[in-house]
C-alpha cells in the first residue's frame, strides 16, 4: 500500500473571500497564499454552512450541516456523542494534531495552558494545542474576575514577562464601539503577536511529529478578524494604502433588521479606510506564518508528500452595506476562500462549481483513504480538483438563528424570519444590492423549496 499523505488544513478566522492576491484584490499582499494557490486548485464559490465561528467549525468536524446538531450561535457545544472526521483519520492509522482556535465548547473560555484538555482528545484529537481567541481572553476576566494564563499562549506571554502588555492591548481595543476598537498597531512584537505565535508552534508541531505515521494538522489562526490590531511592520505597508471603498449601504428594500444594524453606528471615512488597512495586514502577517509552515514542511522532507487546504470559517463585512463583522448572509460574510495543493491535486485550475465549508472534511476523508460515513452532509470535491470532474454541488445552504439561505450560481435567496424575504440575481448584481423578491415570484419560489427540501434532509442529530 503507498504511504498515505499527510495533510495540513489551513483556517483564518473570519477572513472575506476577495482580499488575497490570487483572487484579483489588487491592494492584497500576499505572496505565499498566491503561489501555494496557484499551484494547486482554487475554488471560488465556497460558502460558510454557518456565518459563525463555533456553528461554522462544528460544521466542519462533522461533516453535518450545523442546523442539524441544533448549532445556530455561538453558544453551542460539539457533543462527544457526536463522530468527527477527527476521530475517523486517528482511528485510521493517524496523528492529529491541532494549534490555534478550536471554538467547539465556546461557552468554557478556557483551553488549559498546554492546550491539552481532555475534551480535545474526545473529539478525535492526539497531538493537540488549542488556543483561545484574543478577546475571548477579556470574556473569561469578567466570568473569573481576574486576568490569567488560560491557554498555551497567554502561558507563553507570562513566561517572558508579556501578559501585562496583552492585556493592555486587548483592553484598549474593546474601548470604543465594536469596529472603531483595536485600529491601531499591537503592543506587542510580532513575534508575540498570537497569529505569529500560532506559526512558529505549528512549524515546531510538524518538525517534532513522529514519521512512522501520516498526520493531520489543522492550524487555526484567531486573526484576521477583529481586533485588527496588526503588528506595527505589517501594518506600516498599508498606511497610505488605497483599499478601495466598501459595498453602499442598505436601500429601503433590505430586511428592516438589516437596515436597522447599519444605522447603529456611522464610522467616519477615515475609520473604515483605516479598519479595511489593519485587517490587510492582517492578513498579510498571516501569510508570512504560512510561509513558516511550508518551510517547516521543507526541512523535514515531507513537503512532497503533504496535500494542503486553505479556508476560513466565514467572511466579514468589513463596513459593506454599512455592516460589520458577519452573521448575514450577503457575499462578505457568508463566501470564503477555499483552495487546494499538493500531490494528485490539478496545478493552477480555477473551478466556478459551488462548495460548501463541510465538504473540507469529506475531502480530508477521501484523501486519507477513510470510509464516508453514512450520517455526513458533505461531499469530497477531491474528483474536481483531480480533474475527474468539473461539478460538485448545484446549491449551497448558510443558516443562523433568524436567517436561512440557499445560493447558486445565479441566484441567492434569504429567507429572513418574521421579516421580508431577500432574492438577488448574482450575475447582474453580484454586490446584492437590488432585492428582487417581489419582481421574481417565480424564481423564489423555486427556491424556497429547494431551500426547505435542504434544510430538512438528514433529520435532526441533536
């Protein structure tokens, strides 16, 4: 039997479809993710199941549509009566192993400062080092009523008399509203900054990873979304950069909860340009970390035999349609980059064909050769990147508590509970700005059944 690959997925948290270079953003800067890119398949219609950290990454550990697993905030938990795709590749002959931001049991604020608690071993995982998101950090103070270590890098901050300056930090990020916090440059070093952190000890994982088995590393970075606090030199890139202008903000024909959220707050034009620069770099940081990845990958020799995954958990609006962060259902919040590289993997192939965020664990799945279980939503879109196919799924379904969509090719509909319904025809009007639902009656209701005819397949697994 060949040596089964090892693979490396890739996570940004909360990071929009369009601002990599590869994609065409023409103010983007970032060099690793083009070449890593554009040397394998890239999948331009990925949707996030669930516009939300923890439903989103349930999501992906099952393979099940989180509206199933009665996953719809942020204020759930990843049952360990339920399977991972996790559990199957360690049960299967593999290491897996994972550094940064799990968010399966949000509602602990707490990860143990190895990054190692128990639950982590539940959910399929051998060799884990989970870490918390920054301002989860502040969360967990207000429950504990005091400021320390709960996870591997804030224990690392302590160890180098870092702690005091974080928090700092992230107090002063939280100041203002939401999206006016945390527009300025870290306190901190890059090298402390949590995003590097979480590259250097994934580098270390791979290059500590006994050799006698394939692994699996899921490397789950907190950034880009906010605070997008970046560190000074990336942030000095994009100064005086032009970033271009967000989508206008909502006509009288959005949901009137749309239109309500974007009047609660009106940022000055100097404030979005300068929140839309830090979270560029944002992700340009990021990128120089998947560069430590790869070179790790290289001084350990297992480059050649490691297929790699890029995505994130969902988008952000980023001040589009006078909105921020995510948990709509427009294009930013709900479209996120996916791509593919590494052995067997077809080299610079763009594909058009709709991919949901589930579908990765499929995909995992397939490439270590692990049977499909029978209670999975998700579908491998390996045969396309293989170039043994050219479709995989002719709809694809995002869900919140107050919302359910299903989006093709041509269409998006939105079925907003207790308030209008939203349709948009994405090929004349991709940025979603002329809800045509009363005009195309008939293409709604098409729709919504199709959407109905999702939402209830597979029963509930709650």
């Amino acid at each position: 039997m060949a040596q089964r690959p090892n693979i490396l997925l890739i996570m940004c948290d909360q990071l929009r479809h369009d601002f990599a270079g590869y994609v065409g953003c023409r103010f983007a800067q970032t060099p690793t993710l083009d070449r890593l890119a554009h040397q394998g398949t890239i999948f331009k219609n990925c949707i996030a199941n669930s516009p939300a950290c923890t439903p989103a990454r349930i999501g992906l550990a099952t393979g099940m549509m989180p509206h199933r697993l009665g996953a719809l905030t942020n204020d759930c938990y990843l049952r360990f009566s339920t399977p991972t795709y996790y559990q199957q590749l360690r049960d299967h002959g593999y290491y897996v192993g994972c550094v940064g931001k799990l968010d399966l049991a949000k509602p602990e604020l707490d990860c143990g400062i190895r990054g190692n608690l128990p639950r982590t071993f539940s959910w399929g995982f051998t060799h884990p080092v989970e870490c918390m998101d920054r301002m989860d950090t502040l969360e967990r103070e207000k429950l504990k009523g005091a400021f320390v270590p709960a996870d591997p890098y804030t224990h690392w901050l302590e160890n180098r008399g870092l702690l005091e300056t974080f928090h700092r930090d992230m107090l002063d990020c939280q100041e203002d509203d939401r999206y006016d916090r945390g527009l300025h440059d870290t306190y901190l070093p890059t090298e402390a900054w949590e995003d590097t952190f979480i590259a250097n000890r994934a580098a270390q994982w791979i290059e500590e990873i006994p050799t006698e088995r394939p692994w699996h590393l899921f490397v789950s970075f907190v950034g880009p979304r906010d605070p997008f606090n970046a560190p000074h030199e990336f942030a000095e890139m994009f100064r005086d950069a032009e970033v271009g202008k967000p989508i206008p903000g909502p006509g009288t024909d959005k949901p009137a909860r749309i239109r309500a959220k974007s009047t609660r707050r009106r940022p000055s034009s100097d404030t979005v340009t300068r929140a839309r620069r830090q979270y560029s770099a944002c992700i340009t940081a990021i990128d120089r970390g998947v560069a430590r990845l790869i070179d790790a990958l290289k001084r350990s020799g297992v480059l050649e035999n490691t297929v790699l995954l890029f995505t994130a958990d969902h988008g952000e609006m980023l001040y589009d349609h006078g909105l921020c962060g995510n948990s709509v259902a427009y294009e930013s919040s709900i479209r996120v980059p996916l791509f593919i590289s590494g052995a067997g993997v077809c080299r610079g192939m763009v594909s058009d064909t709709m991919v949901e965020l589930i579908d990765v664990s499929q995909t995992i799945r397939d490439i270590a050769d692990v049977p499909r279980r029978s209670d999975v939503d998700a579908m491998s879109f390996l045969p396309v990147a293989r170039g043994k196919a050219h479709s995989h799924r002719r709809d694809t379904v995002s869900s919140l508590r107050s919302w359910n969509a299903l989006r093709t090719n041509h269409y998006k509909f939105i079925d907003n509970l207790n308030d209008t319904a939203e349709l948009y025809d994405l090929k004349e009007d991709p940025a979603e700005q002329k809800n045509i639902y009363k005009e195309r009656q008939d293409a709604a209701k098409e729709l919504r059944l199709r959407l109905r005819d999702r939402m209830m397949s597979g029963g509930c697994n709650r």
